[in-house]
C-alpha cells in the first residue's frame, strides 16, 4: 500500500489543511502503513514456510515437521486477520486522508486494487480451507490447497506495488487543464520501477518472516541448551525459516544494487538525499559516517571515478526531501542488510562443511551464533521499516512524482489529528491482543511430538562447532 510515510520535513506551501492537520496525515499513514507491512510481510512468507514443512512432513513421514506447519498455519491464520484489518483501514485512509490524490488519480491505479482484492479474495478463501481441511483431506489434497495461498499473497503483493512504483513513476494517463485523460490500467501497472520494487519487497518480506519466525526458536534453542535438553522441534523450527533468510539476504543485496542504480537514474534528488551529496561535483567520494573514500561513489555507480552525480544543490529548494531523515533510514538500512548478510554466511559455511565432512556437527549452534539470530528477526524488521521510509520520505514533497504535491492532496477538513489519536489507541490494543492471542498459542503448545529417527547432537555435544 502506497502512503505519505513522512514523519518530518518541511511544508511548503499553502495547503488547505492546516500545518498540524497536514502533519497528522503523514504521520497517522506513516505509522498505520508500518504497522500493516510487517502483517503483510509474515502473510507472503509464513505459509511458503508452512508448505515447506508440510512437503518435508510427506516425504519423510517426520511428525516434527507435521507439527511444524500445523503450528505455523495457526498463527498464519491469526495474523492474517489482522493484517486484513491494518489493510482495510489504510484502504479508508487513502480516501479519507489524500482525497485529492484518489479524485484525480483514482482511475489510473484503480484496476490495481480491484485485483489485489480478488487476490485476497482468494487467499482468504484457500486459507480457510486449509485450515478447516486439516485431518478432513488427504495429506496431498491439503498440501495442494496450501498452494494458491502462497501464490495469491505474492500476487496481491504485487499489484499493491504496482501503485507505489507509479506514484514513483507515473505512467499510463495524459493531463489535459488539470483533468486526466487517455487512461491506460497496464501501462501504469507495469511502468519502469515495478520490477525492481516488487522483486525488492517481496525479497524483503521473505527475509523478515524468515528470521522473525527463526528468531523465536533460537530463543527456544539457547533454552534448550542452558537446560540441557536437545529439542529437535526448536532445531527444525529454526533451520527451515532462517535458511530462507539465509538464501534471501545475499539475493536481495543484487536487488538493491539494481534498484539504488534505477533510483540514481529517475530520482537524482532522492538519490542525492540517500547518499548525502550536497553539490553536484565530478568524483563524488562515498562517505559513511565519519568515512570518506574519494571518487568511489561515482566509480561504483557509473564504472568512471570522474563521472559527475547531481547534488541536492541541482533541485529547486522546494522540491528537496528532507535529506537527514532519509540519508539516516538508508544507513540504517544498509548495516543491518550488511549484519543479516554475514550471519547468512556463517550459517552457509557452517553449512557446507557440514555436507562436506558428513558431519551433523557442522551446523552453528554456537550460544554467540543463537543470540544473534535471535536478534535477527527484530534487525530484519527494523531494515524493512528503514527501506521503506527511505522510499516515501525519498519522493517527497511529491505524492505522485512530478506531477501532484503531497499538500495538494491531503483533505481540508480539519480536525485530522484526532484520527491519529484514535488509531495510536486502536492499534496499540490490536497489538497487544495480537501478542495475546499468539503467547496463548505458544503456552498450549506441549513437547509431546513423538521423537524423529536419527536426531542430531545436541549443542552440549557440539561445543563451539562453527
């Protein structure tokens, strides 16, 4: 879902609303829109994960991976409905709080939304057959009909995101004296930073269930080890959701090189703002904090240590973004993909040797190892909620680049600050509900799963294996 996600900067300019109003806007989508993305993150990657577990669980005949999907649909189930919830409402917000945006763009993208939501449609219909359908349908029927759940949460996904890339580059409709016309639905779906934006959520929102759902199990893993107890449930429950993060992360650093490249290209003054440039110069060094490396930005840019690379200096002051706030988030951002990528590698290594040597004691279940993927899932989250402001706050003042205002758009009504009052309160007791309901699920969850031939050692046996 596309939104203002502006939690600062400046306001240019006359808008009907008023300065407070306004702000009470950006700041209430900004924060409904974080909050749903990480619902919206768990619902494309969690039922990939309970697929996989349930396709182990027919191969092998394993109870433990059968228990594993069985849980993790469960909780699919829950979060589910509550992100349907966070998306309904962000759904009024963008009639409610951008009218002016919806008015005159609404037909542009509108076909967009109209097939996300029969891709929702469809995910939620599957989904309750698949929940209804445990132990109703054979074990390969019931597989079968986890598959659209997975494919309709990666397509409704997807025409989301065909909104928020033409907000970012706008295509498919002609402005005559104000008024659109000669509207083309495909051509604004698929405009130029559709591929590179929806390759780079959907990569993200795999990365983040991966290591949100693997983070809880380490936690039971190191558990595990300071009672000496070797769980199998918690070693399985962690291996198959990080080694997707695991495979993610290094795919979704090629991604984001592509798409800071296309950035550079159709948004020199958000590119300037991610990297700092405050003149445009030949030779821009790469700084990073308090570092400074000449020439090596236009090098790793352009392949040319001279090129030259527009600074915030070359766009008209009333169209910078506020370059603190998104040149923070896009640091942020990078050490935490930075951090994530290196524990995807001890995690690869350890894992490759293991297959070399044949020996199960290859897998990192060093304690250091386990503290850090449990911190991986927050890191994760964090990374996502940093990307993501770097790419609105990065578009402004525009709403709909180059072409509407952000002010333009907002509803002159006043009084908009007290909806943000009232969603802080209604979604902080969604979320504890939520917490609730899944640390209930947790609780009644009893170690009873019938043991797995084969087990592996336990991380008392394995000592500092790396």
């Amino acid at each position: 879902m596309s939104t203002v996600a502006l939690l600062t900067g400046a306001l240019d300019g006359g808008g009907a609303a008023s300065p407070a109003d306004f702000m009470a806007a950006r700041q209430q989508m900004a924060f409904t829109l974080g909050f749903h993305i990480v619902f919206a993150s768990i619902g494309i990657g969690l039922p990939a994960l309970t697929l996989l577990a349930e396709w182990r669980s027919l191969r092998t005949g394993d109870p433990v991976y059968a228990e594993l999907a069985r849980r993790w649909m469960k909780a699919a189930g829950v979060l589910f409905a509550v992100g349907a919830v966070s998306g309904t409402v962000l759904s009024f917000e963008m009639g409610t709080l951008w009218p002016g945006f919806m008015d005159t763009y609404g037909q542009v993208f509108g076909a967009a939304f109209a097939l996300e939501g029969i891709a929702f449609f469809i995910e939620a219909i599957f989904m309750g057959v698949y929940l209804y359908g445990w132990d109703r349908l054979t074990p390969r029927a019931h597989f079968i009909v986890g598959v659209p759940i997975v494919v309709a949460g990666l397509m409704s996904a997807t025409f989301v995101l065909t909104v928020n890339s033409w907000m970012n580059q706008p295509r498919g409709f002609k402005l005559v004296d104000g008024e659109v016309t000669d509207v083309d639905p495909l051509a604004a779906m698929f405009n130029p930073a559709t591929p590179v934006q929806a390759a780079h959520l959907i990569l993200a929102s795999l990365m983040v269930c991966g290591f949100l759902v693997a983070s809880v199990y380490a936690v039971g893993l190191l558990r595990d080890r300071r009672a000496g107890r070797d769980d199998r449930y918690n070693r399985l429950g962690f291996a198959i959701p990080f080694s997707l993060g695991a495979v993610c992360a290094p795919l979704q650093v090629l991604v984001g090189d592509f798409a800071v490249r296309f950035v550079a290209d159709s948004q020199p003054a958000k590119f300037a703002a991610m990297e700092g440039i405050e003149h445009t110069r030949a030779g821009q060094p790469f700084k990073f904090a308090v570092f400074e490396i000449p020439n090596a930005l236009s090098l790793m840019l352009r392949y040319d240590a001279h090129a030259t690379l527009r600074g915030m200096d070359s766009v008209p002051a009333g169209e910078r973004p506020p370059a603190e706030v998104v040149r923070v988030a896009f640091e942020l951002m990078i050490v935490l993909g930075v951090l994530l990528l290196a524990l995807a590698a001890w995690w690869g290594l350890a894992w490759y040797l293991r297959r070399r040597r044949a020996a199960r004691a290859g897998l990192p279940w060093h304690p250091w190892f386990l503290r850090a993927a449990a911190l991986s899932g927050a890191a994760a989250v964090i990374a996502m909620e940093a990307g993501w402001t770097v790419t609105e706050v990065g578009r402004q003042p525009w709403i709909v680049y180059g072409v509407m205002r952000t002010e333009e758009a907002v509803s002159p009504e006043p009084g908009l600050r007290f909806g943000l009052y009232v969603v802080l309160v209604v979604y902080a007791f969604l979320a504890f509900a939520t917490v609730s309901v899944l640390r209930r699920m947790r609780h009644e969850y009893e170690p009873a799963v019938p043991d797995a031939p084969a087990p592996e050692p336990s991380p008392e046996k394995t000592g500092a294996a790396s």
